[in-house]
C-alpha cells in the first residue's frame, strides 16, 4: 500500500502542474487580448491625431492661398486707380484696399491660431506614437513569452502526462477512483500530506488512532475533515500541503 500511495502522491504533483500550466496559459492568452486591445485603442487615437494634423495644416495653407489672392487683388485696385478720373471713384478704390486689408489682417489671426493647434497636434501626436510604440513591444513581448515560456511549459507537462499514465497503470482502480471523486470535489487536489497529527490539505488535526494507521500505510485513510486521501508526509518535501 506504501508504493500504491507514493505512486499517487506523483500522480498528484501532475496533475497540479498541468493545471497550473492551464491557469498559466489562460493568464497568458488573457493578457495578451488586453494589451492587443490597448493597441488597437492607441492606433485609432494615434490614426485620428494624423488625420486632424493633416486637416489642419490644408486649412493653413487654404487660408494662405486665400490670403495672396487678396494681395493680388489689392495690386489690380491698385493698377485701375491710375487710370480714375474722379474723387468718389478714387475714395471708393481707397476703400476696397482697406478692406481688403482688414480681411487680410483676420486671414493672418487665423493662420497664426492654427498654427499653435498644428504645434499642439504635433506634440500629441509624438505623445501617442511613443505610447503606441511601448504598447506595441509589450505586445510583441507578450507573445513572445506565449510561444516559447508557455511552449516550454506544455512540452513539459506532455512528457508528466505519459509518466503519469504509467503511474495510473499501477495503481489500484478502486485507489484511483477515490482519488478522481476527491479530487473533484477538492479542487483538483485529491491527497494530502499529513504530519504531527495534522492535516495539510486542511490543516485540521486528525485522531491520533488515524494518524498511526497512516503511519503504517497498511490501507487507504482519508481525512475525516476534507476527505482526501492522507500519505504520511516525506522528509526533506516541501512544506505545502498539497503533495
Ligand atoms: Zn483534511
């Protein structure tokens, strides 16, 4: 009965690995989605900051086109007033130039508070890119780490789920099948390590009439708290409870 337990104990301390690996794996597969999501949030802001720049600065120069063809217009009043012969026609050529001018003037306001909103845009948008680009390698990383941490996890625990079958094929049905039920009530943990009278799947203390039986692993005993199975805890194992 001692080397059926101790086979169980190995059994075990796989099947809590793999689904460790498992939890790993969905961490892993989780936080990358996260971060994908990060990325594509940061490259619509960062797409959008382009597309506002780019639209700012055609309104510069639409306004600076605008602009020299009031200049223009201003040289051709200029031209015509040569040829005027009366005062009142003169007056009103003096007042077109005028407020020619003035339009220029508003024209020149607008260009300059576009201008700041291009400086403004440019700094946000060399903000977004710099965000984008550490969002992006932390996303490369990550799936970096998917393909060869994780790769290396599962090579692994494909290699402890064939040892675990030998395992399995040695180990009494009736054992093994009181494992299985256990275990899926608890959490996928079937046997507990037991010391000084204690359980350490539980930590409750278990009667000392039990405890001995344990000790002389003559024959299946469970905890009467948790109901797993107990195996007298090895010396030099670590200190969790579960095997
Ligand atoms: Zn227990």
């Amino acid at each position: 009965m001692k080397k059926q337990l101790e086979l169980l104990a190995r059994v075990q301390q796989i099947d809590t690995d793999v689904k460790k690996t498992e939890q790993l794996k969905i961490k892993f597969e989780e936080d990358a989605q996260i971060l994908e999501e990060e990325v594509k949030k940061d490259e619509e802001r960062h797409n959008f900051e382009l597309f506002l720049l780019e639209k700012l600065e055609k309104d510069y120069k639409d306004k600076e086109k605008a602009t020299k063809l009031y200049q223009e217009k201003i040289l051709k009043t200029e031209e015509k007033m040569l040829a005027i012969k009366t005062n009142k026609e003169y007056q009103a050529s003096i007042q077109e130039i005028d407020n020619i001018k003035k339009m220029i003037g508003d024209k020149e306001d607008e260009m300059i508070s576009v201008m700041d909103r291009i400086e403004e845009v440019k700094k946000d948008l060399k903000a977004s890119e710099d965000e984008l680009n550490r969002v992006k390698s932390e996303f490369e990383e990550k799936k970096r780490e998917i393909k060869e941490d994780l790769k290396e996890f599962l090579d692994k625990v494909e290699k402890e789920k064939e040892i675990r079958a030998s395992y399995v094929s040695e180990i009494d049905k009736d054992l093994f099948d009181r494992y299985k039920q256990v275990q899926n009530l608890r959490n996928g943990v079937g046997v507990a390590f037991t010391e000084a009278e204690q359980c350490l799947g539980c930590n409750m203390k278990i009667p000392p009439q039990l405890y001995n039986e344990v000790v002389r692993a003559g024959k299946i005993v469970s905890c009467p708290n948790c109901h797993r199975i107990l195996i007298l805890k090895p010396v030099k194992e670590s200190a969790e409870g579960e095997p």
